[in-house]
C-alpha cells in the first residue's frame, strides 16, 4: 500500500473530539485530509432549508479553525459526492476514505456506491459510528424484527449495549504539503448565509455555533439547568432545557459526549440532578436513537404516514390558516409566541412544538407535512429522523403516537406551562400589559382592560383564527371518518 494520505470525510460529524472516523485514519501514521462536500447534487439527497445553511456556515468555520490549530485544515468541495470523492482521492493519491456513517436511504446509497468504488480500485475505505448511541440495526425485537414502541426499544437499548466512552481530540496532524484542488472552494462560495433580508442576524445572538460552543452549551445546562429537569422542562418560561439539538444535529457534539460528561458530572458531585431529572434527559436522547432507527427501517418517513390508514384522512387545503400559523398570527397565544420564537432563534422549546403542531394540525387540519416541512426550513436543529418522527408523533400517524384524539387545548397549556405568561410576554410584545389570568386567553379580557394594555383585536393583534371547540370537534370528526 502507497503512503499516500487518507481523506476523512466530514458530514453530520463538525468535531474533532469523539471522531472515530478520524482517529482511525491519524492511527495509519500517515497524512490526512480533512474534507467536506456540500452535495445537493446526488440522486434523492434533501436540500438543507435555510436556517441549518446557516448553521452549517459556522460549523464548518469553527471546524476549519480547530483544524489549523493542530496543523491541518478543512478543505471544502462542492457537488456529487461520489464524483467529488473519486476525483479527490486521484488528485491527492489518496490511499483511503474514511467517514461517520449515515442513516438515511438516499445517504446510505451513496455511501454504498463509493465503497464498491474504492473496493474496486483498491482503495481503504471504513465507516464507523459517529452520530448514534447503538445504530439502528442493533436493537430489535425477540423475533429479530424492528423495534415500534419507543418504551421497550429504550430498555433493550440501554439493557443491551454499552454506550462507547468518548474518544479523545488529536492533539496535532502529521505534517502534510498538498497542491490545491481545482475542484476546492471557499466556505463563502457555498452562499449558506442569507443576505437580502438577512433574516438570520440575530441569531448570533442566541448561539455559539461550534464544537466549543457545544461542549460549553452542555457544562452549562448542566450547571444551571439539569436540576428540576424532569418537571421544568415542560416550562417555555424556565432554563431548564439543554438547546443541545442543533450541535447534536450537526456533530459539534456526540451523544456519547453527552451521556458520559453528564453521568461523571453527577457522580462526582458537579451537577446536584436527582435520579429522576437525570433519567429523563437521558429518555430525551433515547428519543433521539428511536427516531434514527425509524427513519432507518423507514427511509420514506419524512414524506409518508407511518400508519397507512392516515393516507385517507381528509386534510384542508387552507393557505391563509397555514400562513397565520407560520406567522404566528392565530390568536392563540402559546402558539403565536413559539412560532416568533423559531423565526427569532431557530429554534423553539419542545414542549411548545407540542403545542403548535397540535394546533396545525388539528385545530387547522393542516397535513402534518406542511408542518415539518417548515421546521426543516426554519429550524436550525432540521434533523432527518427526529423531525419527521416527532410530527408524526403529534399526528397520530407515527410510530408509539400520541393518539389523534389527544387535542391540546392552547388556552389550557399556556396557563399551565407559562402560568405568569412570562414566556409569551417576551415573544408576543403585544400582549405584555394584559394581566396573567387574561394572557393566554386575550379574547376573553373585558374590553377596558384591552384599551388599556394597547390591545386592539383584529388589529394589533388577531383574533382566534379557529375556536378551540370548534377545531377539536372538526377535527375528531375527520378522524372517526378513518376508523369507521
């Protein structure tokens, strides 16, 4: 074998702590090539929506930067990545390719095609596990069949496999002189950042995008907000969620990194979580594995109902209620204030997407595909398996799904999980002087106490696009037309 380098190609995998793709390839004592390849051009490859672009910018930027610290760098292409792969390894006589493995179909294609390719040259090529705490093909059923309650998929996960401690970050990369290729570019030119609006500048604001901004997102979660974890993570209004999806989505952490600093935290007294808060979290990243091991046995899950009977279900075609929702213009205000959260941050608390998919989808019997369709573009957490499980799950199409019938009331869950309104306040200004016992139910204030906070409704602010008896009685009625 040459000792010409390895090429490690980096996907949903942005880090260089618990990498095992690239610390097999550092273990040939040969130089290497960090590369990443923007590929919107394979067959069947969903493009990124707008707010993960924005996200991927500054992962990749993070990523480049840790790279020149220990003597290396990120080397970017675009297009196929088959084509982009081969031309590579002639270009830099590469004698191996390794990667983080992925798990949807269209991914897992073009994974297969590059390995028979390297076979067939004769070039190294190995894949491993980057992204995931077991791989979806791991954990079955007795009769070896896939897993469809998240329940007893979880305990055989945890009770059957051991969870990899996290690898340590390369301390430097072999010396290494390259020619360029023609075919690499420069971050700027995969134009990810939007400009004319740029409706993304804030988010800055809210983030720190990168392998180090995760590992502190963690140490401060931890801190600051695992304690109390397993009843205040239903409140918008409190810190205590982790806003780790994002960097989990793009790799700027692994789950492995999660489960193990959280679990040492505790053990040595860091992080005073009880028994419960810790094990409830950890359910929220078996959420996670269950959605990839879905989305694995079910490549289509993003665009088909888990559950076939849903495909007769007689949905409305509404562009004027879809877009209210999407503006967070419905008159609901726990709706309303999770919809500007997600266009203000990229991103809203997961109690709250409860919240408003329910409402789409049943109030306004709205396909749960318009729904996820939208998260994947302003999310910046658009996760292949978890966004398409999770509104599935709200629809009652999906896989373990809350039951259709199950119809949050928004006025009812607003007073629970936001009880001083403190949490609509901040995203919904226009409500801010209304009392907490009229916040979430503004149609309801007598009509001197709406003169007074500024309110005007129909005006500065909506009046409910749907009544809440009215939209859950609609909505039952749809579904008992699939089950008669």
């Amino acid at each position: 074998m040459s000792k010409g380098p390895i090429l490690v190609w980096f996907r949903d995998d942005l880090r260089l702590s618990d990498h095992p793709a690239l610390v097999a390839a550092l273990a040939n004592d040969c130089p290497v090539v960090p590369v990443y390849i923007f590929d919107e051009d394979s067959p069947h490859i969903r493009k990124m929506g707008g707010a993960s672009r924005w996200w991927l910018h500054h992962s990749l930027a993070a990523l480049d930067q840790s790279l020149r610290d220990k003597g290396s760098a990120l080397r970017v292409f675009r297009g196929a990545a088959q084509t982009c792969i081969a031309q590579l390894v002639e270009h830099y006589q590469a004698q191996g390719v390794t990667w983080s493995r992925r798990y949807g179909a269209a991914g897992m294609a073009i994974d297969a095609s590059i390995k028979a390719w390297c076979k067939d040259k004769g070039i190294m090529c190995e894949s491993f596990n980057g992204s995931l705490l077991v791989e979806p093909w791991l954990v079955t059923t007795q009769a070896g069949q896939p897993m469809k309650v998240f329940t007893p998929y979880w305990k055989s996960a945890r009770a059957n496999h051991n969870f990899a401690q996290p690898l340590p970050s390369p301390q430097c990369f072999p010396p290494i002189t390259l020619s360029a290729s023609p075919l690499e570019i420069s971050l700027k030119e995969l134009d990810l950042l939007p400009t004319k609006p740029d409706w993304a500048k804030g988010f800055s604001d809210f983030w720190h995008v990168g392998e180090v901004g995760a590992q502190n997102r963690l140490l401060d979660f931890l801190s600051d907000g695992l304690k109390g974890y397993s009843e205040d993570r239903n409140r918008p209004d409190r810190n205590n969620v982790s806003k780790l999806a994002p960097y989990l989505r793009f790799g700027n952490i692994s789950p492995r990194q999660v489960w193990h600093v959280t679990i040492n935290r505790i053990e040595a007294g860091e992080c005073n979580a009880s028994e419960r808060d810790l094990t409830v979290f950890q359910s929220e990243l078996g959420w996670r594995e269950f959605s990839y091991h879905l989305l694995f046995h079910n490549p289509d899950l993003a665009h088909t109902n888990y559950q076939s009977r849903f495909d007769s279900f007689p949905w409305r075609q509404d562009s004027t209620a879809l877009s209210a929702w999407q503006n967070g213009q419905t008159g609901y205000p726990i709706v309303d204030a999770g919809m500007r959260q997600l266009w203000k941050t990229g991103w809203m608390h997961n109690r709250v997407r409860m919240v408003v998919a329910s409402f789409l989808i049943k109030h306004l019997m709205t396909d749960w595909r318009d729904g996820e369709k939208w998260f994947w573009d302003t999310l910046l957490d658009a996760d292949p398996a978890s966004n398409s499980a999770s509104w599935q799950w709200v629809a009652g199409s999906g896989a373990d799904a809350a039951p259709y019938f199950r119809i949050f009331n928004p006025v009812l869950q607003g007073e629970r999980f936001d009880p001083q309104g403190d949490y609509v306040r901040h995203f919904v200004p226009e409500l801010a002087r209304l009392p907490k016992d009229f916040i979430h139910k503004p149609w309801s204030a007598p009509e001197w106490m709406l003169r007074e906070a500024g309110i005007s409704l129909g005006s500065n602010y909506p009046a409910p696009v749907i009544d809440h008896k009215l939209g859950r009685d609609r909505a039952l009625a749809a579904f008992s037309s699939i089950n008669v």
